[in-house]
C-alpha cells in the first residue's frame, strides 16, 4: 500500500528532503550535499537515501521545488540556451527587443540592454492580422507557413514561440499556425494565448519566448529526474511547486514553465503561513537563509504576498532585480526579496580596502572553508564556527574543521589588520544588514511596518542569525518551527494544488457590464475545469476569482478579489481600499478600467500539518561552551532540540542544536517551546 509523500528541495549547497509516512504520522529527515552541475543527481540521492527506510512501492507522491529555470538564466555551467524561433505579425519583428523605454542604468549612455533570447535572424513574421476589437482582418496563409516550416527546421530550431497581434483577443491565427507548424517541425511549439493571454504586446511576446526557451530544458530535466526514479523502482506521481505558491502537475510544468521558474523559494513562504495559521499569527515576515542566499517574504492574514510580473535574467541591487535588466515573465509569483547573505557567501576585502560580504558564494563545491572540501575563501559558515556558535552540521555527521576556518579568515584579516573574532564578528553584522534591506524590501516598500510582524525564521542557517537581525529591524518575536533547516520541503507538504487562468479584458467598466464579466468568468471556469479534469482528480476543489483594475490613464494595476457572483460595487470598493493602501490615495468617483480576469483552481490536499513532537533520537547530554554575542565571548549552555519537552523555557545565552540546523538564543532573549513543535523566541 502506498502511503509516503516525500518532498525534495534542491538547494545552492544541500539537498533536503522531508517525508511523511502518512500510517504511522512519523516524519522522515534526509539532507544530501547538492550536485550544482546535475541538480538530479541530489535529488536522486536524497531518495535513496530515504529508500533505506522504505520500499518502491511505499511512494504515493514526491513533490518537488524546480530551480532549473533560474539557473538557465543565470548561466549555470551544463546548461545552453535552446535555439528558439519567434513567429509573429508582419511589422512587429522587433517588439521582443525594442521592449520598454526603462533603463536600469539612466545616465549610463554605453549600457547595453541584454541579448535578446531570439537573435533577429531567428525572428519570423507572416502576413495575418486582428484588430484590436477581436475581429480576423486577415487570415495567416498556410503556404507560407509551411515556408518558414522549412527554414526554421533548417537553422535547427529546438522551440518554437507564436505571438500575434491582439491575439489575446482572439487566438484563431495563432491557433492556425500551430497547428501547421506541428505538423511540419518536430519541434516545441507554444502559443502567447496558451501562455500569456493578456495585453501589452512586449510583455506577452517575452513571457511567450521565455517559456519557449525553458521548455526544452525542463522537460529534460524532468525527464531525466523520471528516468532517474523508475531506475529506483519508484513509479509515483511527482509534482512541481509553481512561483504562485501552489502545486502543479508535470505536465504543467512541462508545458508552462514560467509558472514554475521561481518555485524554489516559494515553498518556504508557504509553510510560514500555516506556521502563522497554527499558531494564530496575523502578520508574519518569512526569512530563509540557506546555503547560498536569504530570501525575505511577507504573510497578510494567512495570504502571502504576490506580484503579477517578475524579471528573469536580471541584475541584482539592494535585494530586487533591475528593471528592465533582464526578460520580463508576466505569471503571479511569491513576492520575495533575495540577498547574498547564506551561510556559503565568501567574505573579501573590497576594492576599497573595506569588508565585504558576497556576492560571490562557495556553493556546495567547494564549499566553505571550515567543510574541509578544498574551500580556500572564508565564508559565513567560518565566521559563526570560529565564533563558536555552529561546531558541526546533519547532527553531528558533518564535523566543522576550525584550522582550516581559521587560515581562510587569517587572510582577510590581516589585510584589514584586525584580529579573527574581530573579522567574524563584522562579517556576521554586516550580512544581516543585507538581510534586513531584503526584509525592508517587502515590507516598508510596500507600506507596511515590519515592527508590526513575527519573524518566521528558517534555513539551515536562519536561526542563527534570527535575533540580531530582528534587533536591527525592531522586532521583538520570532518563531522557529520544527526542521528549519529542511522547512521548504516541509512546505512543499503543506501546500494544495493551484492553477491559474486568465484573459485579458481592457474595458471601463460600469455596472452595465456585470452580467458580461459574470459570464466571461464562467467561461474561464468551465475551460479550466475541463482541461484540469483530463489529468488530476477534480472530487473536492475551490474557484478564487480576482480582477486586475486600474484607475482611467494609469499604467499598472491592482489585483483584486472578485465575488461569486460578480458585483461591481464590492470590487470597486476593494480596489479602493488597497490603492489606498498600497500608494496612499484614492480617486472616489473616478472612472475604473479593467485590464484582466482570473481563476485560481485549488485543490486541496492531505495536507501534512506541523509536527507536534519529533522522531527521537535520544536525550543529548547538556553541554557548556564558549559563544561570542556582541559583547564578548560568554559561557552558553548547548541543548539538543528534540530533548526539550513541550513548555520548556530558558534565557540566553543559549545554543540549541538539530539535525539541520542551530538556533543561537543572544542575552536579553528569552525562549519557549511551544505544543506544535514551534519555538517562540522574544525580546
């Protein structure tokens, strides 16, 4: 009988995996270091590892946090961008690079904007056309695409992506020409009103060739992964983690990978929010540090924050992608702010002559220093080592080799003239303010006042660094649930099913329009509800409407809830209600214009729920040693978490160490466990 649901998040520097054994309710821990040139090959051995506990057969579902979009864009060795083609209208050949007037760098007259995906030699057009009502001018000619069939097939085109004119408005040219493409290409195809259906031709023709160029590489990723799993005897389903925080099957994964390109972080937030929800929290601020980069999240009443657009290949400042610096990908994702600020961030001396911490990251080969792996660059890991509140990882498995810390940390020390503790102390101050500007990113950007919220802290090394970077922030709680330095996979166990639809709809509105948008929105339904019931169970699911409006002239809108059925005054009410919010204003009585209409389709899963004791290993023995705090060095007790019992309170200076992680309690701090397995920490 199967009865295990496993979830794998591939990480910069270690793998992890949590399973449920969903008899028993016993929860199963794996962390295995990350194979950056073959992300597979970690995630496979993660499974292995778990197959020491279990049969093939036992598998029910694996569930997995994709990251292989990403990395194609940030041109991780071993991946190569596929040969994409574009086709689209007579005259518009261009759109795709001429893009937006924004420039990242304003008074730089040398910048260059980026490469375009689709060199111009590789861009099509053909003479169709719809107006900008909907209505076929003219109709595309099956000659000359079957023309173009034979030169793309010729310069070798792995993918192909289709983007008319006004096509969101009606798709039966781009339906046309996929249809005679596939038959004379062997090639990938996709359609923008597959993919994107919403007006603002650059930005649907960019999400369209984006998702032409990951698919080819996801789909032999998962491929691989598949082939990889059946060779283990394991033949369940497996499903993907998609950038808006809710599962998708492979197919969709395969088919629309941007729905999925930034997945990675998006399980975390998620699990802070049903951390917040059992614990009865309103405003929690998700903070993930990991191996590699700390990312920052926010949680509303249980909602965790999204943004409609987001850039991929882009350049990072201050915690955000550049505008305009990379290639636009119009999907709801998890709104997040990431930093070089993990525990595998190389500490340097600048240019200046001044202390720096990252960019750059060790990774998971070589590794930091203290790893003994031939990591030469002292890195955050070394610091905390040498500052003796991190002595050993994976519960003591991983020993930490304080020689080799201390010669790579010599080096930058001495070019600073300072003494190690002084270089470590500085190193750790420093990467939490970057930490703080990602969480000041997604909260004071957004005028909310991070004061006001829980810190939900995770990450193999987020504990660690949770006190004093709520110090710097103001903030005087912080939760640390169970398993955080494997909390991601955790939330991928947490997480229901979620698909999204949309059709573009750029319309004032006017309570004339009612029933239309009423109906409009039933069409949406009934397609998403037929395509969906063709490949996943569809016994128990919900439909979440919401609309994108604007106020009459502005450029950009707000996403909006929408109720069944449709009633204008309560939407208008709302979107009032969050402009002035989110920009301080609002314009009563002024003309409102919708640009979009959406549906979310959730279903529900046996959701696993916080673990409210852990798989004991034994009662650790109570130890003493010496753990520098901002005042010096101090004589800190070190407990095993799975040793304290529910109710258990102490004062700091304390260490509490776990399998996956530390958790460094500073003077003035005071902490709790609670009965869900959460320990609670406070000023």
């Amino acid at each position: 009988m199967a009865r295990v649901v496993a979830a794998v998040d591939v990480g910069g520097t270690f793998t992890d995996l949590v399973a449920v054994d969903e008899i028993t309710g016993r929860l199963y821990k794996v962390k295995t270091r990350s194979t950056p040139q073959r992300p597979e090959e970690g995630f496979l051995d993660a499974v292995k590892k778990l197959l020491e506990n279990f049969s093939p057969n036992d598998f029910e579902l694996i569930i997995h946090v994709n990251t292989i979009g990403t990395n194609l864009f940030r041109g991780q060795l071993a991946l190569k961008m596929p040969a994409v083609s574009l086709v689209t209208t007579k005259g518009f050949r261009d759109v795709v690079e001429i893009g937006r007037q924004n420039r990242p760098e304003l008074y730089n007259i040398f910048y260059r904007r980026p490469e375009p995906i689709v060199p111009r030699e590789r861009r099509f057009e053909v003479s169709e056309r719809v107006d900008g009502k909907g209505v076929v001018l003219k109709e595309v000619d099956e000659r000359e695409l079957e023309s173009l069939a034979e030169e793309m097939e010729k310069i070798g085109t792995e993918s192909v992506a289709i983007c008319f004119l006004n096509s969101y408005l009606n798709p039966v040219n781009e339906k046309r020409a996929k249809e005679v493409l596939s038959r004379r290409l062997k090639a990938l195809i996709f359609t923008s009103y597959e993919v994107d259906p919403e007006y603002r031709e650059y930005e649907r023709t960019s999400t369209t060739v984006v998702n032409a160029a990951l698919a080819p590489v996801v789909s032999r990723y998962i491929a691989s992964v598949r082939q990889g799993l059946d060779g283990l005897g394991v033949t369940c389903p497996v499903q993907i983690m998609s950038s808006a925080g809710g599962l998708v099957d492979v197919d969709e994964a395969v088919n629309r990978p941007v729905a999925c390109i930034e997945s990675g972080p998006a399980a975390g937030v998620i699990g802070a929010a049903k951390v917040a929800e059992a614990i009865g929290l309103k405003r929690v601020i998700s903070f993930d540090m990991g191996g590699t980069t700390a990312k920052a999240g926010v949680v509303v009443d249980g909602l965790p924050a999204t943004v409609p657009e987001m850039e991929v290949g882009g350049r990072v400042h201050m915690g955000r992608i550049i505008k305009g610096s990379g290639y636009p990908v119009r999907f709801p994702s998890i709104d997040l702010a990431e930093v070089s600020a993990g525990g595998g961030t190389i500490i340097q001396v600048s240019k200046t002559g001044g202390l720096q911490v990252g960019p750059l990251s060790a990774g998971a080969d070589p590794g930091p220093a203290c790893y003994g792996m031939s990591g030469e660059e002292p890195t955050i890991t070394d610091a905390n080592h040498l500052l003796g509140r991190v002595e050993h990882l994976l519960g003591g498995e991983m020993k930490l080799n304080t020689v080799l810390a201390e010669k790579a940390m010599e080096k930058v020390a001495k070019q600073l003239g300072q003494t190690l503790v002084e270089t470590s102390w500085s190193s750790l101050v420093l990467a939490n303010l970057h930490m703080a500007r990602a969480v000041h990113i997604v909260t004071l950007e957004r005028g909310l006042d991070p004061t006001e919220f829980t810190l939900v802290a995770f990450g193999g090394a987020g504990p660690m660094h949770a006190a004093e970077l709520a110090e710097q922030i103001g903030i005087s709680k912080i939760v640390i649930p169970p398993s955080p330095g494997l909390f991601s996979s955790l939330g991928l166990l947490m997480t229901d099913m979620k698909y999204s639809y949309v059709k573009g709809y750029v319309k004032i509105i006017s309570k004339d329009d009612e029933e239309k948008i009423e109906q409009t929105y039933r069409e949406i339904e009934a397609y998403a509800v037929s395509q969906l019931s063709r490949k996943v169970a569809l016994k128990d699911y919900r439909i979440v409407r919401t609309i994108d409006l604007r106020y009459l002239g502005q450029g950009y809108e707000i996403e909006v809830g929408a109720p069944h059925p449709f009633k204008l005054e309560e939407v208008f009410t709302k979107f009032e209600e969050l402009h002035s919010s989110t920009y301080g204003y609002k314009h009563v009585g002024e003309k409102i214009e919708s640009t979009a209409l959406r549906v979310y389709v959730i279903i529900p899963t046996r959701r696993q729920t916080l673990p409210k004791t852990y798989n004991q290993r034994g009662n650790a023995a109570k130890s003493v040693r010496r753990v520098f705090f901002r005042d010096g060095f101090m004589e800190s007790p070190v407990l095993w978490r799975e040793s304290l019992e529910t109710g258990y309170e102490a004062e700091g200076p304390l260490v509490i160490e776990e399998y996956d992680s530390t958790t460094v309690v500073p003077p003035d701090w005071r902490i709790h466990v609670e009965d869900n397995g959460c320990m609670v920490m406070k000023r």
